[in-house]
C-alpha cells in the first residue's frame, strides 16, 4: 500500500515577498504546524503526556528560531 505524503503533510502555497529563504522558511512553519498539531492530538489521545508534549513542541520551537536565525529571517535590509 502507497501512502501519499501529500494527504499526511499538506503544503500550502506561499503568497509573501518572495526569496528563497522566506520560501524555505514558510516551508518550516508549515512542517512546525504539522508536528505540533500531530503531538497536540497525541497528548489529548492519552498517548503521551502533557510533559512530553511540552517537551517535543519547545524542541520544535527552538528548532524553528535556529532555523529563522540562520536564515536572516527579519533581520534589517530583508525583507
């Protein structure tokens, strides 16, 4: 059995100024979204705790700010 991806994780389109690190960065939100919604239902199913989930989602968050850093994200003369 195939699973398509595009059902599990669906992208939105980006409508922002477009460079490729507001592109790539958009990407990450969306993958951020994705993980946090999945944890979310995790911890409400009783699969994991409120502590894990905690836990998991702050690990993405830095993640998304490393990611955000790292690509010059908001920082003057860029868009």
């Amino acid at each position: 059995m195939v699973i398509d991806k595009d059902f599990l994780y669906p992208r939105s389109r980006y409508y922002g100024d477009f460079t490729p690190e507001n592109l790539l960065f958009n990407a990450n939100i969306q993958e951020f979204a994705q993980r946090v919604s999945l944890i979310c239902g995790l911890e409400t199913g009783g699969k994991i705790s409120p502590e894990e989930a905690y836990d998991q989602i702050r690990v993405l968050w830095k993640d998304l700010k490393k990611s955000k850093k790292n690509l010059g994200i908001g920082k003057e003369g860029n868009s």
